[in-house]
C-alpha cells in the first residue's frame, strides 16, 4: 500500500487551458521577463498567428504566473471543493467542476488563477486531491493524504511497506517479509487464539492505533515454500524496521 501521489492528469496545469475572452488582467507590472514559458522558441517563427491569438497567449501566461506567484491561501473545503484567499476576495473552486466563485471565472468564463493555483498545489502535493483527505500517520504523526472512503489507521510514505518488503522485528531481531498492511489497529486485529496485538507483553511498546502489518518469517520461506505458503503474523507497524540492504538469495 502507498499513498504517493499519482498526479491526477485531469487537473493538469496546462499553460494554454481557458479560452479566450475580455479579461483585463493580463498587462499588469508583475511578468518576469525571463519566465520560463512553454512556448519561449514562439517568438520568431513565421507561425501565421494573428495578433488575437497573440493577445489570448500573453493573457494566458499572465495568468499562469500569478497563479503561481500570487500570494494565496487554499484551504480544502469537506465538500470535495477549495476557498481561496487572495488579497482581492476570497473565493471557492470546484476543482473536479473546473468552477470558480470569482467574477473572472463567472463573468467571463476564464480558466482564472484561483482554479489554476488549486491545480498547482494538488499537483504539487501540498493539498488534497478532491477524492483525498488529510490522514494522520499512526507511527510519527505527519500528515498524509488518503482517500476519502478509506477507514482504518493509516501509515505516512516513510513508514508504510509494500508486500514483499524486508524487515527486522524490533524485538527479536528476526528477519521476516510483509505480505501486507491491514486496515485493522493494533487493538482491533485478532491472532488465532483470539487475542488482539496490543494484547502480546511483546507489542506492549507499540501503539495499540497503529496498523498491523503482517508477515512472514524469512527463515519459513524457500524454494518451494513462498510468502503465501508460509505462516503469518501480525505485528504493530512501528515495531518492524525497513531492512535497507538488498538481499541475498
Ligand atoms: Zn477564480
Ligand atoms: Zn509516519
């Protein structure tokens, strides 16, 4: 299980996205000359353009700056939708709707700065994707992102596993492969005998919120004995370490 983000190509901040129309935005002192813009090698070539199209892609790239550059708080909404401030009103955006509460976006049907600076910071990682939520790791506490529907604790990227990951125990020092991450606490999750994780003296340093990972034990594997062949069992999440040296057959 990982929480990386995949970034979501429907939001993509694309340089040249709105459409055309009367925005009087687009000449202000603020354009630094040396911007890194797509289309830069544009200049010189005999492309026909005519001025409209020109004025539509100066305007784009102001655009696209100052949603960039501006400053600007955003703040997800539980709604799925974003507020953000600016020092000329505060507006909501319905990224998913591609919607904007601002008069650039409902006047005049703009691709504006706000929709373009939410896209930007999803992309970036900083906040949310729409089907996303903020979720807390149960081992250090750092914020991650998760999706929506998903129940249960929930591990940041440093320390989730992956199936097939190497491990130490903690306390015993054995080596053991994960074959997964449950969704179940420490305190909910229930061995064989009945007995919760938290329930073992052995887990007794580890936090009863955190997710049981299961494994198995390297020593129970071979050739013809994989990790689905092999005897699981559950462990709190913070009590297995990431073996960082690669491993030897
Ligand atoms: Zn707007
Ligand atoms: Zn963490």
């Amino acid at each position: 299980m990982t929480h990386r983000r995949i970034p979501p190509a429907s939001f993509a901040v694309g340089e040249h996205g709105g459409g055309s129309g009367g925005g009087n935005d687009g000449n202000r002192g603020d354009r630094d000359p040396d911007r890194d813009d797509a289309n830069s090698g544009d200049g010189d070539d005999p492309t026909g353009e005519d001025d409209t199209d020109r004025d539509d892609r100066n305007r784009e790239d102001g655009r696209s700056e100052r949603a960039k550059r501006e400053p600007m708080t955003v703040r997800p909404l539980r709604d799925r939708r974003y507020v953000v401030e600016t020092d000329g009103g505060t507006y909501v955006v319905a990224l998913d709707a591609g919607t904007c509460s601002c008069p650039d976006h409902e006047i005049r049907g703009e691709r504006c700065k706000h929709l373009r600076r939410v896209a930007i910071e999803v992309t970036e990682g900083r906040i949310p994707a729409p089907d996303e939520r903020v979720g807390v790791c149960a081992v250090c506490g750092v914020e991650t992102f998760v999706p929506f529907a998903a129940s249960g604790p929930r591990l940041c990227e440093r320390h989730d596993f992956e199936r097939g990951d190497a491990v130490y125990d903690r306390e015993t020092g054995k080596l053991l492969v994960v074959t997964r991450v449950t969704a179940r606490r420490a305190d909910e999750y229930r061995t064989d005998e009945g007995r919760t994780i938290e329930a073992y003296p052995t887990n007794a340093a580890y936090g009863a919120h955190e997710p049981v990972v299961e494994a198995v034990y390297a020593e129970s594997l071979g050739p013809a004995h994989g990790i689905d062949d092999a005897r699981r069992y559950g462990f709190p999440a913070s009590r297995l370490v990431p073996v960082d040296v690669a491993r030897e057959d």
